[in-house]
C-alpha cells in the first residue's frame, strides 16, 4: 500500500503523556532568580491553568477537549506513507515509511500543539497571546490558531528569519497577527541586546526573552510556546498514536524510529508512544535516533544539565541537553532547529539510553531532501529534511547489510516557504557549518552552576 489511512473518526480522543512511565521523575523546573523548584503557581503569570496541570500531570493519558478534535478534522488523522520509490532508487530491501505532517494549513506539525494552546487561553478569558517563531513554522501555527479562536497574537521572528522567509510573514499576518523582527526596540531585552550586538541575526532565545517579557508586562497576554514544555510534547503524541494504529492496521512494526528535534516536540510526539514499548521493555531491540544539524548539536554535543530557556535568564531553568543559553548558531536554513536547549523528557530519555543521536550538514541534507522530492514528490522543510537523510542512511546500511528492516521517520512539513533555500542548493551556494568547540565550551562555561 503507498499511503495508510484512518478514518475520521479513529482521530485519537487522549494525548499520551510519558511522564506516567518514567521509572524515575523529571528533575523539576527551577526558579532563574532562588533556584528552588517552582510549583504551578509560578507560571500562573504567562499560562492559562489547563495547560499548566498538562506540564505537571502524571496521568497516563489526557482527554482531548472536543472542540479541540472538531479542528484536528481539518487535516487529522494524516497519513502515513511508504516510500517505496526512494527505497527502489536506493536499491535497498529495507521498508521506508513517513508519517506527513505537511498536510495541515500552516504546513507543518505544530498546529497540533497551537490549537490546544490557543484553546486553553481562549478558555481562560486571555485576549491576547505573545510568542516567537525561528522559521516562521510556530508563528503561522499559532496565528492560524489564534484566529480561530478569536484572539490576538503578537509574534517574534528571529531576525535571520524575518530576512530570509518574507512569505511566513505575511502568512503569518493573513491570519491577523502582529509580526516583528526580533530582536526589536519595543522590548527592554530586545533594546539591549541590539546595544550590545547591532549585527546580530537573532536567534531563539532571543526572541524568546522578549515574548516573555511582553507577557510578563500585560495582564491581558499569555505567552505560548511551540516546543520543549511537557505539554507541548504530550500534545505532539496524537502523531505517534496514529501511526501505531497505522502501523497496526498493516501488521507491521518499525525497527528505527527517527525524526529531527530542534526542540524536540515533533520527534517526542512521534517517537514516545513506541518509547513506552521500549520502557516496559516489550520492544527492547527499537531504535529510536533524534537528528540535529551539526551547527547546533545539542544532544550529540552538548551537556545534560539546568539551563535557561530563553538567552538572558527570565525563564525558568531546566534540566536538559544544552549547549548553554548564550550560544548563537550559525544561520542555518532549518531555523527551527536552531536552539540551544531540548525537551526535558527527550534529554532525560536520551540520557538514560531510551533515545540516540545523530548529526549532519547542511549540503548532504539537502541532496537527500532533492532525492527525496524526485521520488517521493515532496518537497520537504529544511528541518524535516534531516530526518529524511538519516532515513536515506539507515536504508543504505540495511542495504550493505542485506537487511530488510521497517524504517519509519517523522516528515514534519513542507518546505513551500523555503524554496529561496532549495534554490541556493540548486546553485551551490549553501555552506556547511561545523559549530567550533570553542564556542559551544565558551557558551557552556556560561551556564549557571546549580
Ligand atoms: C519547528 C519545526 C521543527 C523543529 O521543532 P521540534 O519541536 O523539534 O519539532 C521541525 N520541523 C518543522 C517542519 C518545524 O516547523
């Protein structure tokens, strides 16, 4: 079969939350100033209380609101395909599926996770949601969100972004929201940064301080984020979910699970419902590989230990993979895949064995990606792109292998927006960027000790 598809109705009513099953707790947020642990109470500032329970909950499974499924409908459940043509022209005997994701009106997997979060600020009376976005991807997710749900959204887009990727932009503002490039003047952080560092081409953090700071300084605003928190992660989990049942429909079960994490919530959400088979140890022989670009390698080089979230130290401090909260990467083209830090519950279970890592340059992702929309027709995200490329390898090493392997991997968006990134592939202009250690030990040494 080319694509296996479920009904409507096999859309999944509960998100999966891991946090039941780890065999020891998540180390627990701390406050940036006192570094004691914070409680839900903290977050009350920025959050609305349905998504602060979700990050602490310890319940298994998590009921969908209805009103959140009636919008999943729009492009739920997606489908998952078999790669058959790339897997003829690789001449291998392994199977490749991936489970698309560009089939959502933003075109990427994170309106899995705005809509739920859109949803429950709505809820709670908020009128207002600040966020930033790196690619633009959380941006238009979460403005695509916002107007359904009737509230205003102010968007940070780091400033490399912004220059590079007009088109999310103004995506971004058809469906009503404000766009800046950050950093911007209209914050204190923003200001200073720009005092200290004119040129700078923004990164993440960045723009994540100020968004935190504009939520933080109006009673009428939340603030959203589209990756790393637990709830985002358990959101992300409708993913996995469906492709088991995919999965099962066709009695089959994937050997290699593997995705690209920028902060994780699309590969988390693909790869923990299969982790859970791993961790009651039904499925011991899974692998299961996170791929990150090597300008920002934060699980295959960075340190497992509490960081800020955000550059200047206003979030709270979390215990993850970092490669320290003042390193600025290189401006790669998967923007989303350019920060410093990783999902808590990704790190942890990469920490204890549960999860690999792998990392890759810029031009090999890119050919891989070319391969892949000259067999498959998709033209996938910079991002995704990684993932199709530690696919493309694990196919060759069952092929050298004689193997014939299951290999799955998450396709999480198109890559529409990001043709003037394919088009300097086309004309060998993309640079392949190995972040110098020095760096990344200089940003490490940074890191607060706790
Ligand atoms: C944002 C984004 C990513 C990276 O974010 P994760 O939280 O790691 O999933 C990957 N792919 C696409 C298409 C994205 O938009």
């Amino acid at each position: 079969m080319k694509k296996i598809i479920l009904d409507e109705n096999e859309i999944p009513k509960k998100w999966y939350n891991i946090q039941a099953d780890l065999k020891t707790p998540l180390d627990p947020p701390l406050n940036p100033k006192t570094k004691e642990p914070i409680g839900p109470d903290d977050l009350k500032a920025i959050f609305p209380m349905g998504l602060i329970k979700q990050e602490v909950s310890q319940e298994r499974y998590i009921s969908i609101p209805n009103e959140v499924r009636e919008i999943y409908r729009i492009w739920r459940p997606s489908p998952l395909y078999r790669a058959d043509r790339l897997e003829k022209a690789l001449k291998t005997p392994a199977k490749i599926y991936f489970k698309w994701e560009g089939v959502s009106p933003p075109g990427s997997h994170k309106p899995n996770s705005s809509v739920p979060q859109a949803y429950y600020n709505m809820k709670e009376g908020v009128e207002n949601i600040a966020t930033e976005t790196g690619a633009g991807q959380w941006g238009s997710a979460l403005a695509f969100s916002t107007s359904i749900f009737d509230i205003g959204c102010r968007i940070y887009m780091v400033k490399c972004s912004y220059d590079q990727k007009p088109y999310r932009r103004i995506l971004m503002e058809n469906w009503g929201a404000n766009v800046y490039s950050s950093p911007t003047n209209i914050t204190n952080v923003g200001k200073e940064i720009i005092k200290r560092d004119p040129e700078t081409s923004g990164s993440l953090g960045i723009a994540i301080s100020e968004a935190v700071e504009d939520a933080a300084t109006h009673d009428d605003t939340n603030y959203a984020l589209g990756s790393v928190l637990n709830h985002v992660v358990l959101h992300q989990t409708i993913i996995g979910q469906e492709v088991k049942k995919q999965f099962e429909s066709i009695d089959e079960y994937p050997d290699i699970i593997l995705g690209c994490v920028g902060g994780g919530s699309n590969f988390a959400g693909t790869a923990f419902p299969f982790v859970r088979d791993k961790i009651v140890n039904e499925k011991p022989d899974l692998k299961i590989i996170s791929v990150e670009p090597f300008a920002c390698p934060t699980l295959t080089e960075g340190s497992y230990r509490y960081d800020f979230g955000d550059s200047v130290g206003l979030t709270p401090l979390l215990k993850m993979f970092t490669l320290g909260h003042s390193f600025v990467p290189d401006a790669i083209h998967a923007g989303g895949l350019r920060y410093h830090g990783d999902s808590p519950l990704l790190s942890k279970l990469t920490k204890e064995g549960y999860m690999e890592a792998v990392a890759y340059y810029q031009k090999e992702v890119f050919e891989a990606a070319e391969l892949f929309s000259r067999t498959e027709g998709f033209v996938v995200a910079p991002e995704a792109a990684h993932a199709v490329k530690a696919a493309i390898d694990q196919a060759l090493i069952c092929k050298k292998n004689n193997e014939e392997k299951i290999i799955l991997f998450a396709n999480s968006g198109h890559g529409h927006f990001d043709l003037s990134a394919y088009d300097m592939y086309h004309n060998n202009k993309i640079k392949d960027f190995k972040h110098p250690e020095k760096m990344i030990k200089k940003a490490i040494e940074e890191i607060p000790e706790i």
